[in-house]
C-alpha cells in the first residue's frame, strides 16, 4: 500500500462487512480515505470493524442490518443522502452459501432464504444506490460473485444458481448505466480463507488459501475513481 489515499474523501458501502471478505475490504476501504458504512448482522463483529478501523485514525459508520427486510434497504439511498449527502461507492459482498444438496432435495425455506439475501437483496441495493451513484462524480458498484456460476455442478445447483442471477443481474445494470460516470463490475475472489469456504470445504486446510485481505488490492482497483473496467468479471487471484 502506498502512502496516497486512493479513496481519499469517497463514501462507500459495503454489505456483509461483518467478517471475511467483506471486513477486510471495508478495513482497506477506510485506510484508502474512503468513509465506510458496514451493513451486517452480527453487531459484535460490526463493533470490532469499528474499533480497528477507529484506532487505525480511519472512519466508518456502522448498520446492522438483516439484508432480507427489503423495506429497510429500500430507504438506504434516503438515509445516506441525508445523511452524507453522497454516495461514491457500493460493494455488493453479502451472501450465503445455503445448502450443497441435489437440487430435488434442498430445503424449499433454505432456496428462498438463499435466494433473497443472493440475488433480492442485491435487487434493492441497486435500486436504493442508484440515483446517489449517478450524482457522484465516479460512482462505482462492485458485486461479488463465485467460480460456481460459471457452468452446472452437482450438488452445488443452489449456490450456483444465484451467483449466475446476480451476473446476469449486474451485468444488465452495467450496460443500463454505459452512458454514465457510474461503472460497475462483479469480482470472482476465488478460492480464499473465509466462513463460507470452510462450510463448504469442511477438509480442506484453511492455512493453505489465500486470506482476505490479500484480495483487497482489486477492490480498491475497482473502487478508484481512475477506474475504466466497466461491465466485466474480474479475477481476483
């Protein structure tokens, strides 16, 4: 990391900020400049976000938030204006594994759980953020998507599913906006140390991937207000 502030002066959003991948961006978010609202369920971890990124002289602005009530994401963009007047950037990095099952046999409650913090939640996001993205002089939408979306794989028929939706989500508001300042991309992680990857993996030795924080470099790259990939899906490793 250089001694510039990449994302000096920049609000950005970050959803599912309570741990993996979504902590670390949020940590680099803040010592990049940039003033960071955290969306997350578990308060004790957003508390422990907050305080790293305090002691570290950085900013952030935490909200616990349960991305399945619709109706509270809905009235992010209205807060947030309210509030800071702006909005430069969103990550999209929310999500949930729900169940490696054949496809007849998942739980219909875990499909729609799955389905609506995935793919419905992500929906709303776009529609609260973008008016603000659009005002900003560099707006800049960033989603997280999986290796799993790219083609069917047994046992993994939900979890695919919803990353294919989102891309093709995402992908669809990136040629919507190709006319604009805003640029939007989906980031691939790959195979990194987190939560969901050892549900999955539940064998596989952690110690032997990549962590995080080691992937941040490409969000920042997205993030930047010098940024011209538009409409792509970046590899982050």
């Amino acid at each position: 990391m250089t001694d510039t502030k990449r994302l000096e002066g920049r609000v950005a959003l970050i959803t599912g900020a309570s741990h993996g991948i979504g902590c670390a961006v949020a940590k680099r978010f803040a010592a990049e400049g940039a003033h960071v609202i955290a969306i997350g369920r578990n308060v004790g971890a957003l508390e422990e976000l907050s305080d790293d990124v305090t002691d570290a002289g950085g900013k952030i602005t935490l909200l616990p938030l349960d991305l399945t009530m619709f109706d509270k994401i809905d009235m992010l963009g209205p807060t947030i204006y309210e509030r800071f007047g702006k909005l430069d950037i969103v990550v999209g990095n929310a999500g949930l594994l729900g169940e490696i099952a054949p496809v007849g046999h998942i739980d219909a409650q875990v499909f729609q759980n799955t389905y609506a913090t995935n793919v419905t939640a992500n929906f709303h996001l776009i529609r609260t953020t973008d008016k603000l993205l659009q005002l900003s002089d560099a707006g800049r939408a960033i989603f997280v998507t999986s290796n799993a979306s790219a083609k069917g794989r047994a046992f993994w028929g939900l979890y695919a599913s919803t990353k294919a939706a989102l891309e093709s989500l995402v992908l669809s508001y990136a040629q919507e906006l190709e006319e604009t300042k805003v640029k939007v991309n989906l980031i691939n992680p790959g195979r990194i140390r987190t939560k969901m990857r050892a549900e999955a993996y539940p064998g596989e030795d952690p110690e032997t991937l990549p962590t995080p924080e080691s992937i941040t470099d490409v969000f920042v790259d997205l993030a930047e207000a010098t940024c011209t990939k538009h409409g792509e899906v970046v590899n982050a490793s």
